[in-house]
C-alpha cells in the first residue's frame, strides 16, 4: 500500500513535465512487478539566448541589448525545438505470458508535445526590429519550417524476464497539430518605403475545429538490451531503444493555405502596414491580397519517434565508476543526431552522480549533470541535459528530466 501511494504522488508530481534520462541503468535482478514514471521538459536554440526565450514565458521588457545579443548569435539557417512529455509503465514479471515462463507483460501510457522550427536570420530581424532596418534590402526567408504536434498513448507489451528487452504496441490519439514550410520568399522594399515587391512560395496545414481528438494512429516501441565484451572478462551492455515509431490519421479536416505568387505594392507607405513596429509591439494585420489559397484535407503522416542506441550503465556492476555513451536520433526537422559520452559515480550505496557532455539535438555543445537516490525498493533521479542552460541567461535551452522507479 505504501509503495502505491509512493507512485501516486510521484505520478502528481512528474504529469507537469520522451527521451530517457540519462545515464540509463539496467538492473539484470529479480522481483515481480515494476513501476517507471518518467518527465521531460527541453527546449534547445542555436541562435536564441535564454534571456530573450524567458521573456516570451515569464514576461517582461525585451530591450535592445537583449535582442542585440541574439541577433549577433544568428546563422544563415537557425533551429529551435522543445519537446514537452510525460510516461507512466508498468511491468508484471510474475505471470507467464502465453504460458512461456520466460514472458512477462508491460502496460505503458504517456503524453507529447513537439515543436521544432528551422528559420532563416532575416527572419528574426523583421520580427524583433521591423521593416525599416531593410529598407533597401532584399529580405530572404526561404527554407524555413515548423512542425507542432501534441498526442497521446496507450500500449501493451511484452518482456523478457530475464534481460528486460520488450517490445509494445502503442494505440494513438492526435489532439493538435500544425507544420508548415516556405520553400522560397522574398520581401523587397524601396529606400523610401514607398513600394514592396513580395515574392512567396510555401504552404501551411493546421488541424482545425475545437474537438480534442483530432485523429488516431498505432505504432510500436522497442527495448532491446545486448551484452557485450569491451574488455576481456568484463561484460557491458548495449540498449537499443526505439519509441512511438508509428503513423496517425487525422480524421479532422486540415486546413491548408497555400501561397505561389510574387506581387508588387506600390503607392503607399510600407510602414503605414509595419513601420517601425515588430511582432512585440502590436498585432500585424495581414495583407489582404497575398494570393493565399485555402483548402481542407485529409492527412496521414509519421509520428515524431525516436531512436537511441549507447552503452548503458549495469546497475549489478561492482565497479565505482562507469562510462556510458550513444547516439540519439529524432526525425525531426529542427533535431540533428545527437552523440553523447560521459560517466556515473557510485558516490555513496544510495547515491549516484554522473555527468555527460553532448553534441547535436535542437543545439549543438551541451554538458548535462545527474544524480539518483535509491533505497530497496524505489529510486528517484532528476537531471538536466543542459547544465549551462540551467543557470545562465547566456545559454541557449533549458533541461529537467525526472525519473521514478519502484520495484515490488
């Protein structure tokens, strides 16, 4: 009864915040049911820093320096992510499942939220300092993209008592989703900002209607666990994981606009539209006669799975200190693979630290930084995979990762 309560309120506390905290263990023991809980919170920039990001969350005056800094960090091409996620499983080691003695069952559930944007530099200087700055000047916006997609899951599995590899099928519900692209556009305006040539090819789909099930889908996750001799006599372990690989049908009429023209306005003032103001100052009004065409669809489309393979960390190993490393790959527009190595430390029987410096993602440099309570029967970890985010306006992401585990 305690244990259930244990997971109840841990279960309160994770639901506010993917992928796995890392280092993952592996515990080869025995015993007959197992709980995870799991929360994620991530958000990752190349060119975005923290002390402008914060504002849009928190509120507050974005000052000239702020932006400034920003914009001084800006690439021709520029990537922002966030992934925002929950996971509840539960694992039963003490039937027989299809009466093999070695099978058990899982029953998993979570929620995922997934925002990722590739833009180009011009693009932010219209939006954080308006039109004036490029008076003169060809702004080009070309190969930008967004996705934006929120779900949920229910699975059910299998799992092998022995190595804990398992495999589940997952059933899908789609409750928002947007993506769009612009695959080339300009925007040119005269010294005097007396005539604008417009030049726009690209489309945007969103899921509309107010229901909550915008569609549904099914997809699997894979668990698979492979020891391995790095050195003779010493046995570690290879975990290849694969998440939410699946497709979605959104059954509810998509939404999309599409735009291929290049128009010219002249005799008025630009400015009159935009001046000096940006996306902060006031609301925009949108041209009315920008040659956009509207139609509603059906979809289908891929889930934003992932896929991890590294060594993990052998929770039966005697040994103080432990390496883990891997490669972790979202196919996501704004997320590049993403390669990772560091090292746990047994500080104390029931405390672990460890620490890990990574490469790719949403950002590029990261340093990450964990540590993990465990008693007989739970443990509890809470890490960041962005250290420098954490605890600096100068960084570019923020990171929280909690992971509940009981063992009964």
């Amino acid at each position: 009864m305690r244990n259930s309560l244990i997971v109840v309120f841990f279960g309160c506390f994770l639901g506010a915040f993917g992928q796995q905290l890392l280092p993952i263990q592996y515990d080869t023991s025995t015993y007959s049911q197992e709980f995870f809980m799991q929360g994620l919170a991530d958000y990752g920039a190349t060119s975005l820093h923290n002390d402008l990001t914060k504002k849009f969350l928190y509120g507050g005056a974005i000052t000239n320096e702020i932006k400034d800094r920003s914009n001084n960090s800006h690439n021709g091409i520029n990537r922002v992510g966030a992934d925002v996620t929950g996971e509840m499983e539960y694992r039963n080691y003490s039937v027989n499942l299809f009466k093999k003695q070695n099978l058990g069952f899982l029953v998993k559930g979570g929620y995922y939220n997934y925002l990722s944007l590739i833009y180009a530099k011009d693009l932010f200087g219209l939006a954080f300092y308006g039109n004036e700055s490029y008076l003169g000047e060809n702004i080009d916006f070309s190969g930008t993209r967004f996705s934006a997609i929120s779900f949920q899951k229910v699975g059910f599995g299998i799992i092998d008592k022995k190595t804990k590899s398992n495999v589940a099928l997952n059933f899908y519900s789609i409750s928002n989703f947007s993506e769009g692209q612009i695959r080339s556009g300009q925007l040119f305006q005269s010294l005097d900002g007396d005539s604008v040539n417009l030049g726009l090819d690209g489309t945007i789909e969103t899921a509309s209607g107010s229901n909550f099930f915008k569609g549904y889908g099914i997809g699997v996750d894979l668990d698979f666990k492979i020891p391995v001799i790095f050195r003779a006599d010493k046995v570690s372990f290879i975990q290849f994981t694969a998440k939410n690989l699946g497709v979605t049908y959104l059954n509810t009429p998509i939404t999309r606009y599409s735009a291929d023209t290049n128009i010219a306005y002249t005799g008025f003032e630009f400015k009159q539209l935009y001046g000096e103001s940006s996306i902060l100052d006031r609301n925009i009004s949108v041209l009315d006669s920008l040659g956009i065409d509207s139609t509603s669809i059906k979809k289908m489309r891929f889930l934003p799975g992932y896929f991890q393979v590294g060594k993990i960390i052998d929770e039966m190993n005697p040994a103080r200190i432990q390496s883990f490393f891997g490669l972790r790959v979202y196919p996501s527009i704004a997320y590049t693979p993403l390669l990772y190595a560091g090292a746990q430390i047994k500080a104390l029987p029931w405390l672990d630290f460890g620490a890990h410096a990574s490469y790719g993602g949403y950002t590029n440099f990261r340093v990450g930084l964990y540590s993990q309570i465990k008693f007989s029967s739970w443990s509890f970890g809470i890490a960041t995979e962005d250290l420098v985010g954490m605890v600096s306006p100068n960084g570019k992401g923020q990171s929280i990762i909690t992971r509940l585990r009981v063992k009964l």
